[in-house]
C-alpha cells in the first residue's frame, strides 16, 4: 500500500472519529502558586472542539486521495 492511500484512510477514519465525538479533552498541569521551594499545582481540563466541516472536510479529501491518488498521469 503507498503512502497516500494510507494518508487518506487516516484522513477518513481521522473525519468519520471528528464528527462522532466533536472535540477532545487532555489534562493540563498548572503551576498555580510558587513560594520557594513550595509550589502548588492544579490539574485543569481543557476542551477541543473540533469543527463539523473540518471533519466532512477530511473525508471529503481522504476520499479523494484514495480515489484519485492510485492514478498515475
């Protein structure tokens, strides 16, 4: 399998993921407060919202690359 097929079955897969659950999240580690050797920290949660043509974009475009990227000229 080349490279570009694998690229747009990522794409697809990457877009079809995207569109299911709209966003991730991660756990940031946050210097709250220092005070010599005394520092505090907090877990904060953050939120990515992935955009819904972002990710009917990426299908679109992996679809095309497994299409259109086996021909030669």
């Amino acid at each position: 399998m080349n490279p570009i097929k694998l690229v747009a079955i990522a794409l697809i897969v990457l877009g079809v993921l995207a569109l299911a659950y709209g966003g991730f999240s991660y756990t940031k580690d946050t210097t709250v407060v220092k005070l010599g050797p005394i520092e505090l920290s907090a877990k904060e949660k953050q939120t990515v919202n992935v955009p819904m043509w972002a990710g009917i974009g990426a299908i679109v475009v992996g679809g095309l690359l497994l299409v259109l990227g086996g021909k030669k000229g």
